[in-house]
C-alpha cells in the first residue's frame, strides 16, 4: 500500500459517529479516491499554466 495521505483513525471515527462500522479495506480505497482526485486538481492546474493548487481544481 502507498502511504496513506488520510488519518486513517479520523476516517475511522467519523464513519463510527455515523453508526456504521469500517470495513478493513476502506483506507486503501479511500486513500486511491484521494490520490486521483489530487492527480486531477494537479493536471488542471497545469493545464492553467498555474503551480498552485486551488480549490476550484477540485
């Protein structure tokens, strides 16, 4: 597994407080949404001509 970019306990606790549990494979998959969303918002921000990640890249 890549390093997790999620706090994997934060994940886990706000899924709880929603009276679900957490099933084992749900930080890698959550982590690989997160990474390509990143990979996305980078890609348009250079294709802006721009460095800088914003939130309108999202």
């Amino acid at each position: 597994m890549a390093d997790l970019l999620i706090v994997g306990s934060k994940v886990k606790a706000y899924i709880k407080s929603k009276k679900c549990k957490t099933s084992s494979e749900v930080l890698e998959a959550l982590n690989k949404k997160v990474m390509g969303v990143l990979d996305d918002a980078c890609k348009r921000t250079q294709g802006n001509k721009r460095t800088t990640v914003k939130g309108q890249d999202l």
